[in-house]
C-alpha cells in the first residue's frame, strides 16, 4: 500500500494537472479531457496520468495528441503549481474504464428490457 505522503502527491498531482488541461486545452476541438487517476512511482521522479476523453472519435483522438504534444508546457505548469523536489515527468494513457463501464451499463440495461417479454410466455414444466 502507497505511503500516505505518496497518496497525498497523487491526489495533489491529479487535481492540478485536471486544472491545467482544463485551462490550456479547448474543449470544442479536443473534447473534455478529464484526469480520472494518477500514479507516481516512489521517487516521484516519473508519473503515469489516467485521463479519459470524453467525445467523439475525432476528437478522442485530438484530445490525447494535444496532451502529448503540449506534455512539456503541462509538465512546466504543474512543476510551478506543485512544489516537489522533483517534477515527475508525466507519461499520458487513455483510460477506458468509463467506456468499458457504459458498454457493461448498456448490456445490463438491455437485458433488463428483454426479461419482461421473457415472463409473459408460457412454461412448460
């Protein structure tokens, strides 16, 4: 389990760099970016972000080319914002976990849809 001065760096990290991406990334182009985690490695000399983007295709794609090609700029800011004796360097991965989630929700919603036609047939014991 992180140490909760680790924990506190994620949470910190995580908060700025959604406050960052929020102010230097448009949203008609590239889509809402959010940061949904951050991991830190123990030296914090390096930090993997979580980010979902939150779109269509088009823009998915913009929005995860724009944190990559703005990762300097983000890295500088956040350096700034965040006194750390290190800056982490930052390493953008989309997360697809509220993708994967809505397709589950959509599933199980369909599938309580189909059940009340089920019922109301006949069974043969």
């Amino acid at each position: 389990m992180p140490s909760l001065r680790l924990q506190r760096v994620r949470e910190l990290l995580k908060r700025e760099i959604g406050e960052v991406v929020r102010r230097e990334i448009p949203v008609g182009e590239a889509g809402l970016i959010t940061v949904n985690d951050v991991t830190v490695t123990s030296d914090l000399h390096s930090a993997t972000v979580y980010v979902g983007v939150l779109g269509n295709a088009e823009q998915q794609k913009k929005g995860f080319a724009q944190l990559n090609l703005h990762r300097k700029r983000i890295q500088g800011l956040v350096g700034k914002a965040v006194v750390l004796k290190y800056t982490p360097q930052l390493r953008f991965v989309l997360d697809e976990s509220i993708e994967q989630g809505n397709r589950v929700l959509k599933i199980i919603d369909e599938l309580e849809h189909s059940e009340p036609a089920d019922e109301t047939t006949p069974k043969d014991h």
